[in-house]
C-alpha cells in the first residue's frame, strides 16, 4: 500500500458540479481513503468576475450528496486554513511569492492597457494565429511608456523563447512541450488576486499537496506550472491529468447532451452509490469488465494505475441500468427510509399525511422492481395512497365486455369483498377466480377490471397482494366508487 497522500478537489465557484468536476474530486478521495492520507477541499474563487453566487455551496452539497467527506476545508478547518483563495489573497499569501518571483527577476510588471492587449488578440485571431502577449512589458524602456497609459500593473511570468521541456504526468510518462508556444502570462492581476497558475501552486505547496489530480484539459498549462515551480523553488507534487469526460457522441460533455451537473442527476432521483459506482468507472477500471463495485471495494482497489488514459463516455443509459440494479438491492427498509420523505412532498395533496411508516413497508415490496429511480416513487406509489385515484371509467370495461356486464362484475366484486374476512392475498384470488366463473368471463376481463377500479391503472404489481395492502376499507371503497362511476355513464357507452 502506498504512503499517505494529501491530495485537494480545487473547484472554482463557476457553475454547477459538473460530473467531469465531480469525478476528479471523487477520485481524490478515494486515493486519500485507499492510502489512509487527507482529501482537501480548497475553493477557488480567484476569478471574482465569473463567480456564480450559490455555487460553491452546491458544489459542496454534490460532495456531501455522494458520501466524499473532506478532511480540510470550508466548513471543516484544517491546519492550513483559511481555504478559500479569496480569504487567502487577503492574507497576502499570494503577493508575497509574486514579489519574490520580482525581485528574481523571473516576473516583471506589466502596464498594458486593456485595449492594447484586445487589438492585439483581434489581430492575431483575424490572422489565424494563437493570442499570445507580445513581451511589450519585458523591455524596461517599453514598459516605462505603458506605465505612462496605465497605473494598475499585472505581474507577468517570463517565460522562455525557446526550447523544449519534458514534464512528468503520472499517467502519461514524460511529456514533452514546446517552449516557443507560451508566452509570458499572467500570474498577479491588477486587482491583486492571483491567476490559477500562481494561485494553485503556492497552495499546493503550501497545504503540502502530494498529488494534483484534474483535467486533462490541464495538460497544455503543465509547462507554464513546471516552469513557476522551479521559479520559486517548490517541489512539484505528482501531476495526474485525467481522461476527458465525453457525451455519447464524443464530444466533450456540455449540456446539449444532457444534465451535466451532478446535483441534477440527484434531483432525478439517482442513487449516490449508483452515482458513485458510475463516476469511478469514468476513466478507471478494476479490470476492465467489472461493473458493479461497492464503495468499500472502490477504496480497496483505487489507484492511479489503473486510470485510462484514453477518454471516457458518459453513458446515461449505463447510469440508469445501474441505479436499476442499486434501487433493487436495497432492502426494503432501506429503500422504504429514503422514500418516506420523498413522498411526504412528491404525493397529490389528497394523500394523508404523515405517511404511515408500516404501510409503507408493506407497499415497497410491490413496487421496489419496477423503481428505476427514487423520483419515479411519487407517482408510481400514489395510488396506494390518495383517497381515490383518478382513471376514466371506461377503462374498467375490458375487451368483450359490455357496460352492463361490467356494471354487474364490479357490484358483484364489491360484495365479495365485503362478504370476505380472510383478507389476504390466496383468499382474494379464490374468491375473485370463483366469481370470474360464476359471471361466465375470463380470470382477464375481471381482473383486468379490478384493477383499473381498485388502482385506477391497468399495470399494477400483482393484483391481489396489492388488495391485500391496500385493506379491505379501501379497497371496498373504491369499487363502491367504480359501481357509481359506471352507473352514472350515459347509456351510449
Ligand atoms: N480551479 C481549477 C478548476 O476548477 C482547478 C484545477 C485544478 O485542479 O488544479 O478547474
């Protein structure tokens, strides 16, 4: 077993947790967990334009959602707090190594207006080449005329012309960069908040992180990041960039293919550890053909080794056979626990309320296979809930049957149940096959029309264990209805 790595989830507060996000925080914690180690979460809110209020918050609802408690961070403390940038900055953490990067002379300040660095990157756009600042600012005499236009500098890190540059990334082996590519970018804005590339390195350093797991959208910064690190003589930690999450038609996953935040698949009513289970296997495998793998597993088994290199398809359909298989291996009591208050809001007003716990028990059973999510509970339970549910009467007079001959089956029905005491399920079924007979239709036809009068729905779990839940009262009650119902249709039906 590897030592103990102190690893961090650096999320900025942006937008939602998107499930590429989601997944390297995931992964995070499970080498934190695998090595006995720490999962640290920083908050990255360094870009003060683009913060979205609320969104740290739900990014740290997804993170408790799904079960991955952090060691150090918001909420939590820890021996390197503050860990939020924007509390830090105000410590000075980031200005100091800026200075020093200064006084170096591996930094230098830069007085570029605004408008001169647009025109610059409209130019080069409108000649197809990548925007890249021209290094006005590294020549004293240049920078002195800026100075002139512009009294708030940002700090610039000089970058070398040329050359090439192997950096190690613990999934790919050495990768090798063209230093003529990068140009000297910026590390200290003019409001004296860092960019990511200084900012998450001084912490990194700082909070002794051990392994940096992100992106691979990453990947084209790692020069820039070796090349900070050596500046201010940090020891680089050991860089993972993960396999890109894609939609189905391999593109990279955006919202055209669907939810994308982690919090909407929990309002769909996904299970965390379906969630989890499919988030692991977004670009690591045990072996390549396991599918189903318990949390406790995932900890055991987690390791960097095993992270593909190749990207990863977000399959939705997979999420879903999974949560399929999670929502049927629950117990019932487990599933009856997180249902209740699911229900308490998701059921039409009509159903009493509190929900009666035992009652529930009972009804989980019936329903638990055909659950493909949590959500879907509200409305495939309901009808063992509200008073009467609601269908169209017509439904009862099945295939061959007339108004009248339905009219009489549901009254003759209704005065079976009162006339039973045994109410359970074998009895009900004697008792209704009996008179299937006796009105001369098929076990079909009377059924079928049961059960439109007793659930209002023609697909219901077994018929007479749902009557046998459903209790006597209710169930003579709604035929009671379903006789007046027909009753009062006109004659033409
Ligand atoms: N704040 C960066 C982001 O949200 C973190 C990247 C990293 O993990 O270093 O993309």
């Amino acid at each position: 077993m590897s030592a103990p790595v102190r690893v961090r989830y650096a999320p900025s507060p942006t937008g939602d947790p998107h499930v590429g996000n989601i997944r390297a925080a995931l992964f995070d914690w499970l080498l934190a967990r695998r090595t006995g180690g720490a999962f640290i979460v920083r908050i990255e809110d360094t870009d003060r334009a683009r913060e979205i209020p609320g969104a740290k918050e739900r990014i740290l609802e997804a993170l408790t959602w799904l079960g991955l408690d952090w060691d150090e961070g918001p909420g939590k403390g820890g021996p390197f707090a503050p860990y939020v940038q924007s509390e830090r900055q105000a410590l000075g953490v980031y200005a100091e190594p800026a200075e020093r990067l200064l006084a170096s002379g591996a930094a230098y300040l830069c007085y570029c207006p605004t408008e001169r660095l647009d025109a610059m990157r409209k130019a080069q756009q409108a000649r197809g080449e990548p925007s890249r600042y021209d290094r006005a600012c590294r020549d004293p005499a240049q920078r002195e005329a800026m100075r002139a236009l512009n009294d708030a500098p940002v700090v610039r890190f000089k970058t070398p012309t040329e050359g090439r540059l192997g950096v190690r990334d613990a999934l790919r082996g050495e990768v090798e960069f063209d230093l003529s590519l990068l140009d000297d970018f910026v590390i200290l804005k003019a409001d004296g908040f860092p960019t990511y590339h200084l900012g998450h390195i001084v912490d990194d350093h700082l909070m002794e992180i051990s392994h940096v797991l992100r992106g691979e959208e990453w990947l084209p910064s790692l020069p820039r990041h070796h090349l900070l690190y050596e500046a201010l003589g940090f020891e680089m930690p050991v860089m993972a960039h993960l396999p890109i999450v894609l939609g189905p038609d391999r593109s990279k996953l955006s919202k055209r293919h669907g939810a994308t935040s982690v919090l909407d698949y929990r309002d769909q009513g996904y299970l965390p550890e379906a969630m989890v289970n499919f988030l692991a296997l977004l670009g690591w495998s045990v072996d390549g053909s396991t599918e189903l793998i318990s949390r406790a597993d995932l900890i055991e088994r987690f390791g960097l080794d095993r992270v593909l290199s190749s990207s990863a398809v977000f399959d939705v359909q997979k999420l879903d056979w999974m949560n399929g298989v999670y929502m049927r291996s629950m117990t019932h009591d487990e599933l009856a626990e997180r249902l209740l208050p699911l229900l308490e809001v998701g059921l039409p007003e009509d159903a009493p309320r509190p929900i009666d716990p035992a009652y529930l028990a009972a009804v989980v059973p019936l329903e638990q296979e055909r659950l493909k999510r949590l959500s879907d509970a509200p409305d495939l339970l309901s009808f063992f809930f509200v008073e009467q549910p609601r269908y169209n009467p017509m439904r009862i007079i099945r295939k061959g049957m007339a108004r009248d001959g339905a009219r009489e089956a549901i009254d003759r029905s209704l005065r079976a149940a009162e006339a039973l005491d045994e109410w359970d399920a074998p009895s009900l079924e004697r008792t209704y096959r009996a008179l299937a007979d006796e009105l001369g239709l098929t076990s079909g036809q009377l059924f079928g029309a049961l059960r439109v009068a007793v659930t209002g729905r023609e697909a219901a779990p077994p018929l007479f264990d749902t009557m046998a839940v459903l209790g006597k009262q209710r169930v003579v009650a709604r035929l009671r209805a379903a006789g007046g119902f027909l009753g009062a249709m006109p004659v033409a039906c």
